[in-house]
C-alpha cells in the first residue's frame, strides 16, 4: 500500500484531542519485532485470516462496527462512507487483524454532522488496549506501543504500512493544524502489537484468553 495516505476532510471547528510526544516512538524508526508476547509472558499465536466484523477502544468510548476499504485510483485508501461516522474501516486488501502482518484500520475524525468514530484518537496512551472481534468470533487483543502525528507531505509510508513478522495494528485518521480552507493537514497514527486472543466461549459460557 505504498504511498497511501488516508484521505479523509474535516468539516468542523472543534479541534479533537492532538497526540502528546510522550506517546511518540522513542526513536524515529518503529523498533523492528521478531515475536509478541502477552502480558504473562507467553508467547501469543499470530490468527490465521478472518475478516473483522467490530472495533472496540475502551480508552476512548469506541464501540464501532468495521466496514472493508480499498484504495482509489491514486492508491490513497478511501475512508468509510461518510453518511456512516461512527464506522471503522479496514484494508480489506492488506493483512486481517491478529494475522501475521501490519493490518491497518480508518475511520474519520469529524464530519458535518459531528464527531467522528476516531476523533479521540490522538488521546490514546502507550499500554491502552484495543479489541477487534472477528468473524470466526475470536477477539484479537492489541496493547498500543506509539501514538505519533505527521504532515501528509512528510508522511512516512514505509514506517507506517511497512511489512512486519508479528501481527500489528495500525489505527489512522486525521490531525495536526486544521484550517476551513485546507482541512487537515496531517494524520493521527497508532501503533498496536497483538498481545492476546479471546477465544469463543466454551461450554461452560466462558472465553478463554490465550
């Protein structure tokens, strides 16, 4: 998905919360992965591929369903529909979440009629939980590890979309300065490691977490 950038216009005065440089990778380069772990210690088994079907981001109040996204004629992924705000989108093309790979999810920050589903993204903190649930009904687990802003003529694809051996997750939208005239002028960017998996639920009615 080289070149990229999320395209999404702002249509509102109200300025969403901005990422703080304390929740920016401490260099910058994203630190290379070669396994993912959960918080016990154990190592955490990458999902084999099933299409997401709900995002939840406690943090911020997010409780969305997920809808597939592709690219336009340019390669900039579309955003979702904009009559649905409160929808989050995935890369339909790319890598599912909880899979092997860097999967990457949309949503808008703002929209005429209000907020949008990712306008508190810019006030996520390292170490916050994010949980997408799947159709096989497994819940992928993802602790954030970065939450960083670019110009979206500086943005850096190969940090962002580039290729990993563990599952990530990236959540985008739209950030930084903000003029009526121009819109925004940057993105919103978190970085997501999966650290467990929900298991559907027994016979007992209990998931089980791995």
């Amino acid at each position: 998905m080289a070149g990229a950038v999320l395209v999404i216009s702002a249509a509102r005065d109200e300025q969403p919360p901005q990422p703080s440089a304390a929740q920016a990778f401490s260099t910058s380069v994203r630190p290379a992965r070669s396994g993912t772990a959960s918080a016990a210690g154990r190592a955490v088994q990458p999902l084999p591929p099933s299409s997401p079907v709900r995002l939840r981001v406690p943090a911020i109040g997010v409780d969305a369903p997920m809808t597939r996204l592709a690219l336009d004629a340019a390669g900039r992924l579309r955003p979702p529909p904009a009559d649905h705000p409160s929808r989050a989108g995935w890369y339909g093309d790319g890598t599912v979440p909880g899979s092997v790979g860097t999967a990457v999810t949309a949503g808008h920050v703002d929209t005429p009629t209000g907020p949008g589903v990712f306008h508190g993204l810019g006030a996520l903190s390292k170490g916050d939980t994010i949980e997408i649930s799947r159709a096989d009904r497994r819940v992928a687990v993802f602790a954030v590890d970065a939450v960083e802003v670019y110009d979206k003529k500086k943005f850096p694809n190969e940090k962002v979309y580039g290729g990993s051996d563990v599952p990530e997750l990236r959540m985008i939208t739209c950030g930084g300065s903000y003029t009526k005239r121009t819109g925004y002028r940057g993105n919103v960017v978190v970085y997501a490691t999966l650290t467990a998996v929900k298991q559907p639920p027994g016979p007992s009615g209990s998931s089980a977490l791995r």
